[in-house]
C-alpha cells in the first residue's frame, strides 16, 4: 500500500526521473518475482538486465509546471513568450464582430491572436476546402449586394476564423474574391476563389448574410458547417420582400419627392412620377431582352425629359426643369458612388477604380438620354432656362416632409427590411435638415453643407449598424437620396444642349463635387464613429491603418 505522506507531496521533475524509473509508492521487482506469473507487476517495470538510471545527485523536489527561477512577473525573459504570440490588441467579446475581424485585418499575419476554441463536427474539425468555399459564397453575396470591399474582407476573414482556420488571407476585387490558408509554415497552402457574375441589390439578403455571420462569430452559438450551408441556401432562394409594382410605384413617388425638393408643385409631382414610373418600365424590359446597364440607363432617363418638354411645347404652366430634376433622381448611382469612394478611402484601389468606372458609365448613360431629348427639344423651340432651379422657395416643412418620402421609397427601391425603413426614412430628414440650415438659412456653400449633412449620416448610420451588429448601407445609402445632386447635372445637361459648353462643364464639375461630398462625408462619419465611439473594454489604438508614404 502506498504511503499517504508520499502521495501529497508533489512529484519531482521529469529531470530528475528517469522514463523508466517506477513512480514513488511502487517497489521495484526483481527476478524472481518476474518469473511467477500470479504475481502483479507494473507497468513501469524494467526488463531484465538493465539498471535504472539514478539521478547525478540529490535536487529539490518541484513540479516541471513550476516557476522558473530566473522568471520575473515585471522583466520576463523572451523565452517563456507563448508559441501563439502575445496579441498587441484588445480585442472583447462584447464588440461588434465587424470591429474585431477590421482590427485583426489589418495587422500582419505574425501579430494576430491566434483563434478561440471552436465548436468542431469531430476531431478533426471541418475540411478546409468547404470551409473555404463557405466563405467564397458568403463574400459573394455581401460583394453582389454592393459592400465594401473592407467589410466583405471582414467577414470572409470572421467566418475563417469561426471554424478555426488561422493564417487566412482574403482578397477582394470589383468581380473576383480569392483566400488562402496556409496551416503553418512548412505546409503548403489552400486556396480557393470565386467569380461574380450577376450584382444585384437586396439589402433584406444583405442583412441575412450579416446575421449568419454574426451567428458563426459568436462561441456560444455553435453552427456546424451543414447548418451553415442550409442557412445559406435559404437566404438565396429567399424572394425580394416587395414585389415589382411596388417598385415601380416607389420609383414614381421618389422622383415626385425630389421635384419638390426643388421646387416643384402638385402638378410637376405628379408628371414627374409619370414619367419615372414610365422609364422605370422601359428599362425592364431593356433588361429582359438582354441589354446592358448602360442602355437601361439611357433609356430610363428619356421619358422624364420628355415629359419635361413636353409640357413646355405645351406652354402648361409648370416648372419643366423640377420635372426633368425629380426624373433624374430616380438614376443617379448614389449607391455605387459612395461604395467606390469607400473602397478607395480604405486603400481598395483596383476595387475603387472599377466602382468609379462603373459610375462614369452609368452617369454618361444617364447624360446621353436626358442630352439626346433635350437636343430635340431645342430644335423645336422649347424654352428651357438653365436658371431656373436657382430661385427656389423656401419651404422647410414641405421640404423635409418630401425627403423623408424621398428617402423611405428610395429604400424600397435597394430592398431593405422593413424594420430599417423608419430608421433611414429618419436619418433622411435629418440630413436634408441639416443641409437646408447650413445652406439656405447660414448662407454656407453647398458642398461644405453636404459634406457636414452626409457625414451625420454616416454617423448614424454607423451607430445603427453596431447597436444591431449589421451591415451599415441600410442605414445611410437611402438616407444620402435627398442630398444627391440631381438639379445641378440637370443643368449642367441643358447649358450643353444650349451650346453653352463652357457654362455645362461648370455645372457638371459641381455635381461631381457634390457627389465626392456625399461620399467622403458618410465614410468620414463612419470612421468617427468607429475612432471615438468604441464599446466597453475596446482599445482605442487597436484599430491600424496603413501608415502615409510621405511621398515616397
């Protein structure tokens, strides 16, 4: 029987005990006990013949977890540093995972924490291949419906993570997302990459896919890769929330809110929801014969402007520039605008490039339909007055009341849920708010006005996102509807189709500046909102970027 004393002390050291030594408490056997086979014999027994081996000299009894004596809680020697490596982070739980993912993003792979346990089908956990291309489809869906580059980053790199796959990098371009794991050092590496095809904008899919991403970033919840897949297949097969008419009827009533907007009447309402709604049509069925965007576009654009003209030749009393103004609200690539700025502000480039070349396209479809009808209108002896936008009555409540329509049908048209309508229908009125008090009751320039009103959108709008853990673009594309500037491209059109070029490129030229504002503000009052308003327990360095050049 072993001794009690014996048993609480703590084992020596695996130094100063030899592998094939018997444990304290279990007596060594010797030959003949061998031989009988009743006998009971342990397992760290030694053959016959060889002599266990005896420590050099009497050691002080320890544990091998022990201490170190040489350790210092304040002046720790490098080589007791963690094979994972220390995080240079805070990183919480309770933050967004979109922030957390953002700050690990962009540090070098060496210096990310390594991954929290995980929850795992077997012991060997998921193979990487389908988890690979669980992300792909996951970064597909969120790139088709007009994310960020930065944030489909973010949550392919979150949902790698959640199953446990370290060293991941994802690469994210305009039509083409690629990632790589490499499992160590000397392994080589998997990768696999994806192709956009189709883009299309469902923001209730949008926010499916953020949810699904949010559930596989929590440790409590533990999704297996099935589950993951069966998640994501219901969200594709999942039908648009609104149907085409409604459609149809919000892209109406958005063009009818923007003639308000400056400074249409009853009757310029309702024309130029008749022709938006007239163009809204034309353009499906361009798309169902299999033109490109470019021609829906520019036939999209026409009917407004016919419209405009026509009531002119008519000599209706009308403001036909307000009807021509609210047509062109309806196609102005505000989304796809404020993305590509974005891109380009967090360092996408080649991503950026391409939203931004896509916008010019849009925006020159755009300008060869409105061009082309008010080309003809001239030819007829329409009057149109460039000037006329440019005398506006003030009407603040009449206004206000028109941008929030605007901003509520507006997002209809980009799908959204309807549990965020209210809130961006709000933030829309907030923002022409503050842009009607900067502009017309401080006297401030527009585009400093509208700089300051998108950037309070994006402030909101980021603040939404986080207290609901989803994706910021419900909540700050359609409120910027009412700031897009749809007038001055008007007029910038009609000083061309007058031959006045010179005038035009003025009018053009601050459109474009207009529209930069829009864009710069709601990523600016994205970035403060992340820079100063962090949750509990976050680190406010945490959070890198890319250091400037300096010029080099």
């Amino acid at each position: 029987m072993a001794d009690p004393e014996a048993e609480d002390r703590k084992p020596q050291s695996d130094e100063a005990r030899s592998a094939f030594s018997p444990p304290a408490g279990v007596a060594a056997p010797g030959p003949a006990v061998a031989d009988e086979e009743s006998s009971t014999t342990s397992e760290f027994a030694l053959p016959d013949g060889l002599d266990a081996l005896q420590p050099p000299g009497p050691e002080q009894e320890g544990s091998a977890f022990s201490t170190p004596r040489t350790y210092s809680a304040r002046q720790a020697p490098p080589a007791f540093t963690p094979a994972t490596g220390i995080p240079l982070v805070s990183l919480t739980k309770d933050a967004p995972w979109q922030d957390r993912m953002r700050t690990m993003l962009r540090m070098p792979v060496t210096e990310r924490p390594a991954p929290e346990p995980v929850h795992k089908e077997d012991d060997s956990g998921p193979a990487v291949p389908r988890v690979l291309d669980l992300t792909l489809r996951i970064g597909e869906l969120l790139l088709a419906g007009g994310e960020g580059a930065e944030d489909v980053e973010t949550a392919m790199f979150a949902v790698c993570r959640s199953y446990g796959l370290d060293r991941c990098e994802p690469n994210v371009t305009f039509t083409l997302l690629s990632i790589s794991h490499q499992p160590s050092l000397v392994d080589d590496p998997v990768t696999a990459s994806r192709t956009v095809r189709r883009r299309g904008t469902d923001y209730t899919r949008l926010g499916a896919v953020y949810r699904l991403v949010d559930d596989l970033s929590d440790p409590e919840t533990a999704i297996s890769l099935e589950e993951a897949y069966g998640r994501l297949a219901e969200i594709r097969r999942n039908r648009h929330p609104y149907p085409g008419w409604v459609l149809t009827a919000s892209g109406g009533l958005l063009a009818g809110a923007a003639s308000v907007l400056v400074g249409g009447d009853a009757i310029v309402f309702v024309a130029a929801a008749l022709g938006a709604m007239l163009g809204d049509r034309l353009a499906w069925l361009c798309a169902g014969r299999g033109l490109p965007e470019f021609y829906q576009f520019t036939v999209a654009a026409m009917p407004p402007a016919a419209i405009g003209v026509a009531l002119t030749l008519a000599h209706v009393d009308v403001n036909a520039s307000a009807v021509i103004t609210g047509g062109l609200f309806a196609l102005l690539p505000g989304r796809a605008l404020v993305a590509g700025v974005q891109d380009g502000l967090t360092g996408f480039y080649i991503t950026a490039s391409a939203r931004l070349l896509e916008v010019m396209y849009f925006f020159v479809g755009i300008v060869s339909g409105v061009l082309l009808v008010l080309y003809f209108g001239v030819k007829l002896g329409t009057q149109l007055n460039p000037d006329a936008g440019l005398s506006l009555s003030e009407r603040p409540v009449l206004q206000i009341a028109a941008s929030m329509l605007l901003s509520l049908t507006f997002a209809i048209l980009l799908q959204q849920e309807r549990s965020t309508v209210l809130a961006v229908t709000l933030n829309g009125g907030v923002a022409w708010s503050v842009y009607g008090a900067m502009h017309y009751a401080g006297g401030i320039s527009p585009v400093a006005s509208t700089a300051v009103a998108a950037g309070l959108v994006g402030l909101f709008g980021q603040l939404l996102s986080r207290y609901r853990f989803a994706s910021a673009l419900p909540y700050t594309t359609a409120a910027i509807g009412p700031l897009l500037p749809g007038s001055a491209t008007y007029f910038g059109l009609l000083s061309i189709a007058q031959n006045e070029v010179d005038k035009g490129l003025v009018s053009l030229t601050k459109a474009a500046a207009l529209a930069m504002a829009i864009a710069i503000g709601v990523n600016l009052g994205s970035e403060i909102s992340r820079l100063f308003l962090r949750l509990p327990g976050g680190s406010a360095g945490g959070r890198r970027a890319a250091k400037r050049t300096r010029g080099f």
